[in-house]
C-alpha cells in the first residue's frame, strides 16, 4: 500500500508512505541496519529522509527520487529474504543501480539564498554535498581545488545565518607557517595571518557585499580567523566552516571538532593531496576520515576531478596530476 501525504508543487519535497510485506522483524532489522545505518547511507547518497515504525515506511525528499528510493528499499527487503545487507554491500547495490544522475534530477531544485541572489550547486556532487549540509551537523567536504567545496559551505552559511538557522558564522582555516616562520614577515600577527583568510573574505563579499560583512565583522556576528583562535572555546547557535583541513594536525582537528557547541553546525572542507605540513606530522584530516566514518551524523562528499568548475584546463590539470600519482604509487 502507497500513500501521499502531501501534494507539492514542482520542486518541492513530498512525503509518501508505503509498507514492506510480508512483515518480518528480522528482514526489516537486516533492511535498516544497526542504529537504521543503512537507511542513513541511501539517505545521505540520494538526498531524501527516510523514516519506519515497524513495516511502514514514509520517504521523504523531491518528487523525482522518492518513488524510485520507494523501489529501492523494496527491491532491498526481497534481497534480505536471502542475504544479510551490510554497508558495502549496500554500497555495491546502489552503484550498480546507477542512481547518482537520478539522485541529480532531484538535485535541480536544490538552491542557495544570499543576499545577492540564488547559488545553485553545478553537478550531482555538489548537488548532494549541498543537501549533506543541510541534513547534518557535521559535514565533510574532501577533493581537489576548484570542486566549490568552499564557495558551498560559504554559501550554506551565509544562508543559514539571513534565515536566523544560526546567531554567528565562524570560518577558520589553519596559517601551517604561523610562528616563528612569519617572524620576518611585515607587520602584526593579524596582518601576517591575513593572506591565509583572505579566500574566505573574498566569497563572503560576494554573497553579502563588502559594507554588510564589515558591519558584521564589528559586531562579532561573523568571526573570520585562524585555527588556533579556536582553542578553549565552545560555540554555540553557529554555523562553523574549517577550511583547508588537510593541514591541520591530529591535535588540531580534535581540538576544532569540539568547539561544536548547542545548535551549531560544522563544515570541514580539505584535499588530502594537497597537504604542507611538515612530512613527520600526520595530517589531522586524512587520519579523522578513519576515525568518524562510521559515527552517525557525520556526512562525507567526496570530490573528483571531473567535479572541477573552474576553468576547463584545470579539470585536465587535476585529471593528469591524478593519473600521475597513480603510475607513481603502482610502480
């Protein structure tokens, strides 16, 4: 039985509730994972909500995909009558299914407002990188340059502050040469770690203009500042962006991921192939991808080379850098 809760008009999401027969716990246990895992993998993979009470579902999400992940869990509750599901296996069956360009028709009304206008994500991995954002309170973006994984976390913020979804926007980045490396550069401490924050005031401007975001800077609703800033603090009611992750140590994104305080949200974006710290030092980036994976909550995009919106040549660059390394590490 299929029900719709709600009519909506194009682009808006809809909410439609049907049953998984014949009802068996075991089968439905195995279809939702331990801690509903699995239902929180397609949930993060195709960009709706899914929720049960028993055999009855309802998924929720943009009229394009909730019929088809519909379909899904009921082709997924025939297979458990058969084999147990686990995520990769999981994974395995929504790769072969083919559903990320369908997951993007979904992702055509995904849009982001700011003061100057509409941004909409380019692609289906940003598309869904959007919607990670939104559905959890820590979201990682990992990938090369020129994917937006800032541009959108930006963006994101800026929306979820003129929506009053959060009271401050907090954007960090580690300055790797803060120190003594900067001793003979020019100027305060603040004038030295400038150029590092400087990609951040840059699309800050653009979203909001120059004038708001110097309003908002003297009153301490938006903070723009280096990592180590963030040490002994708890953030609350904020939407908080560390950029740049991949040079940050251990220590360091421990320290960033407990600032996260009541009704804040986190956005770590990074490209673990790009890192500059120090060869004997681990970067925290790459080690904490192994350590939350599996933490419900938590959300992971992942960025290639053909998700590039720069200019065309630096889809070739970051293609050709790739197929280098990967000669390299197989020789």
């Amino acid at each position: 039985m299929t029900t719709a809760n709600q009519n909506s008009q194009e682009g808006e999401s809809v909410t439609v509730r049907f049953e998984l027969n014949p009802v068996n716990t075991e089968r439905l246990m195995n279809l939702s994972g331990q801690f509903d895992q699995h239902l929180h993998q397609i949930e993060a993979r195709l960009g709706v909500e899914i929720s049960n009470r028993g055999h009855v579902f309802a998924v929720s999400g943009h009229p394009n995909l909730v019929q088809t992940v519909i379909n899904l869990l009921q082709n997924l509750y025939a297979e458990t009558a058969e084999s147990t599901l686990n995520p990769n296996k999981l994974h395995l069956f929504l790769q072969e299914a083919n559903l990320d360009q369908l997951a993007y028709a979904g992702g055509d009304g995904i849009k982001i407002r700011t003061r100057r206008g509409y941004i909409r994500p380019k692609g289906f991995t940003q598309a869904r990188y959007v919607q990670n954002i939104r559905n959890h309170d820590v979201s990682f973006g990992i990938g090369p340059a020129g994917t937006g994984k800032t541009w959108l976390a930006v963006a994101c913020a800026v929306e979820a502050l003129e929506q009053d979804e959060v009271r401050r926007l907090v954007l960090v980045r580690p300055a790797v040469e803060a120190g003594e490396k900067l001793g003979f550069l020019p100027g305060d401490l603040s004038q030295k770690i400038d150029p590092y924050l400087r990609p951040m005031y840059d699309a800050l401007f653009e979203m909001l203009g120059i004038e708001k975001v110097n309003r908002l800077i003297e009153h301490n609703v938006i903070e723009v500042a280096p990592l180590a800033y963030m040490r002994g603090r708890t953030l609350n009611d904020a939407f908080i962006l560390l950029d740049e992750a991949q040079n940050t140590t251990v220590e360091q994104m421990k320290m960033f991921l407990t600032r996260l305080g009541f009704g804040s949200r986190a956005v770590i974006t990074g490209d673990i192939t790009q890192v500059d710290l120090p060869r004997q030092q681990t970067s925290g980036l790459k080690q904490v991808l192994g350590v939350l994976k599996d933490v419900p909550g938590i959300s992971f995009t992942w960025f290639q080379g053909q998700d590039v919106v720069r200019h065309a040549l630096v889809q070739k660059i970051v293609a050709a850098y790739e197929q280098h390394d990967m000669h390299r590490g197989g020789s």
